[in-house]
C-alpha cells in the first residue's frame, strides 16, 4: 500500500528507543522518538482495524488480506492539520489526527465538538496541547493566539454573528461559521442572504433574536 511503512524496528536501536521517526507533510514536519512505553488504543468505529497511539501515530492491524501491522503515513491538510486515511470495505475515510487522538485518549464530558490545540501548533499533536472545545473556544482561543485576526467594518465577514439553531451554538462571524461547517465564505452568504436555499441550521443573529432567510 502507498501509504504504509513497516513498523518493524532496527536491529541498531536502544532498548528505550524503538525509533526516531521524521513524518512529512506537504511541507510540515514534525520530528518526534518513538519510545516503548507507546500506547495504543482503538479507533473508534474501526476496531480491529485500526489503532491510534498516545504518540499520534496510526496502525493498520492484521485481519483479512492485511498480512502485517504497519504504521500510516501523514499527510497534511490546507489548514495544516495532520490527517491520515483509514480503509475498510472499499470506503475510504479521511481524518484528522489530532481528533483521533482526543477521542481515545481525553474524556469529554460536556460533549463538546471541536479539538483545540492549546499552543496553536496545528501538528503538535501531543495529548497535553490538545482540549476539547466549544466553536466559540476555539474561535476566540484563535484570536487570543493571534491565528486569527479581527476584522472589523460594516462589510466585513466578521461584523455579523451567526447561530446555528439546532443548538443555539454561537458564532462570532459568517467567516468562522463558514470555516466550522465547511462552506465557502460565499456559498454561506448566499444562503443567509437569500440568493440560494439555505440548508444549514445557521442564520443570522441579532441580540435574542435570529434574522436572515
């Protein structure tokens, strides 16, 4: 398979030090030693499959047509987060990391939806930099780091708020709304302003009150 490296150690490695692994990833580089007392645990919804270590690497199992454990390559994603894929039955899925991580290895007892890195470095993916968070924790923790900057003026995209109505989840712009859900800034404009059929929960939000079509 393309993306797969054996895991099989070196004969020249200590006996703390299994493996110093340098991961690329369209131009994001995280360099880390793969110590023994790694941790695995499975992949939700995938078990007996895959595995997820406390160091942020991802393991095929062996099962059917599956001869050896091999470890998967990282990719990167336009926002710079780590991702990798995960095969069974023909369906691909594509994932990030970093929420691989959270949900075997961090409770989350409020439910929450998004996985926050704590320093803002999008492939440090090491449990302590990772929390679970609110898209409003998230957007404004981007702020207070300086990841993402306020734009302020009655055109800007981050003048209006929106809330989603399943939930009354908050958002502090149409940009960071946009960028939660997947959308492209325009393709949600034109849903919330009418131009085409809005088939999101989001609208505008006005005080206690929610406006747009």
């Amino acid at each position: 398979m393309s993306n797969q490296i054996n895991i099989t150690a070196p004969e020249t490695s200590t006996p703390s030090l299994v493996r110093a692994s340098t991961l690329a990833c369209g131009g994001c580089f995280s360099n880390y030693k793969i110590m023994e007392n790694e941790i695995w645990k499975d992949i939700k919804g995938y078990e007996g499959s895959y595995q997820i270590s406390n160091l942020g690497r991802v393991k095929s199992l062996v099962r059917l047509h599956v001869k050896k454990e091999v470890i998967l390559t990282n990719t990167c994603d336009s926002n710079g987060y780590k991702m990798t894929t995960l095969t069974v039955n023909g369906f691909e899925l594509k994932t990030s990391i970093h929420r691989l991580i959270a949900i075997a290895f961090i409770g989350n007892p409020h439910n929450k939806p998004q996985v926050n890195h704590i320093n803002g470095i999008k492939t440090d993916n090491r449990i302590e930099n990772l929390e679970w968070a609110t898209s409003k924790e998230n957007i404004n923790h981007a702020w207070d780091t300086g990841l993402t900057k306020r734009r302020l003026g009655k055109n800007s995209p981050n003048h209006k708020q929106i809330i989603d109505i399943s939930n009354n989840e908050i958002y502090s712009s149409v940009k960071d709304a946009a960028n939660i859900v997947g959308l492209k800034l325009s393709t949600l404009c034109a849903m919330l302003n009418g131009q085409n059929k809005n088939k999101t929960n989001l609208r505008y939000y006005e005080g206690n009150k929610s406006g747009g079509l």
